[in-house]
C-alpha cells in the first residue's frame, strides 16, 4: 500500500498538476501566499516548505518582494524534472513518451555497438533467457529495460548510465502500458532474437539492429495512441 503523503507532498502534487494541466502555464505567476495556501488545503508554513521543494527541482522560482514564477521547464527543464512528472503530476503525455522514444532511437544503436564491441559474451549470455519472458506485460518492460541498462554497462561510459538511470522511473511508468499490445511483445521479442544473431556479426550489424528496433517500437506506440484516441 502506499504510504499517506504528508501534506506538502500532497500541495506539490496538487501544484505540479496545476502546472503541468496549464492552469499556472510556464511564464506566468502563482497566486498570492495566502490564496494559493487556501486553494491547495494547506497552511502557509507548508505552502512556503511546498515551494521550496519545486524551486529546488526547477519547477519555479522564487524572488524576494516579487510573485513566484512558473519556470519555462520544456525549453529549460531537465532529467530531474520528467521524474517529477511520473512521481507527483499525472504523468508524462503520449506525446512527451514519442519524443523520449525518439532520443533512445538516436543513442540506445551507438551505445548498443560499443558494448558488442566490448563484451558480447555478456549481451549473448543475457538475450538466452528472452524466450522465456511469457506473456506479461511487466515482465517484459523490465527485461526490456535491464537489456538496455546492459548495454549502456557495457559502453563503458558513465555518462550514459548517469541519463538512462534517470529514465528508469519514466520507462516502468509506459514501458508496462506498452507491453499490454501483443504487437508489442511479438515484435520485441523477434528484436532479442534477431539480436543474439547480429551479435556474431559484428557492431555494425548490431547497431542497425537496435535501430531498426527502436524505430519499430515508435510506430507501434503511436498506432497504440492512435487507437486509444479513436475508441475515446
């Protein structure tokens, strides 16, 4: 069961989803201490603990004698603030999880070729137990997402597995809902296969393998949101 938030944790919650649903839209100001404590159910000693809290993340920031700001977090924002998302708003939009796909289609291919080049043994031992993943839709993401944590491991270079950590929250939030689609486990699990082959060919082979995949697996989130928008 989840632990009760205690009540600046629940303000932030209630903050952040008025920031993110645009009611405090980036650029614009917060109400007055007073009001705003009103509206969120809290006192003023929370409200302040409550800010302090998003200044700290980035998602606004405070000026002595003037209004608190919403900060511009999609052109200025980072890492940081897309946990914030998962963790306190309503998480991240369709179109928010297209983009994040589309940076891991242009990194995850380099980065798998550099770990093929330095220890395929270790991707090959890993990729044998893809046939026994069954049909679960968690089971999936989270063999899906320690193959990728593995091949950043396996780059050799920390910066990566300082960014893909931070995507680790985001990836269990999706990854599950996207893995409910039959197409989806078909066509991931076809990617193991092919890619326990590529790995005897070489890196390059390798780095057009995952490609093909990550690319693949955008086309099938976005006809997944499109059904989604249909049936709505």
């Amino acid at each position: 069961m989840n632990k009760p938030l205690r009540p600046a944790e629940h303000a932030e919650r209630l903050l952040l989803e008025a920031i993110l649903n645009q009611e405090y839209a980036p650029g614009s100001t917060l109400p007055a201490e007073r009001a705003l404590a009103t509206t969120l159910g809290v006192t003023r000693p929370t409200l302040r603990e409550t800010l302090q809290r998003l200044s700290s993340k980035g998602w606004i920031t405070i000026s002595q004698g003037k209004p608190t700001r919403v900060n511009d977090y999609l052109n200025n924002g980072g890492l940081a603030l897309l946990g914030s998302m998962v963790g306190y708003g309503k998480g991240i939009s369709a179109s928010m999880v297209e983009h994040l796909l589309q940076v891991r289609s242009v990194m995850l291919p380099g980065i798998a070729r550099m770990a093929a080049v330095n220890d395929s043994p270790s991707l090959s031992g890993y990729l044998k137990d893809a046939p026994g993943i069954g049909e679960n839709s968690l089971g999936f993401a989270e063999y899906d997402w320690e193959l990728q944590l593995l091949m950043v491991t396996l780059s050799d270079n920390p910066v990566f597995r300082f960014m893909f950590n931070d995507f680790t929250a985001i990836y269990h939030g999706f990854g599950k809902l996207y893995f409910q689609e039959q197409l989806a486990r078909q066509s991931s699990l076809a990617f193991y296969l092919e890619l326990a082959l590529c790995l005897n060919e070489g890196g390059e082979l390798v780095e057009q393998c995952v490609r093909n995949a990550m690319d693949t697996s955008i086309t099938i989130w976005n006809s997944r949101r499109n059904d989604h928008v249909e049936q709505d």
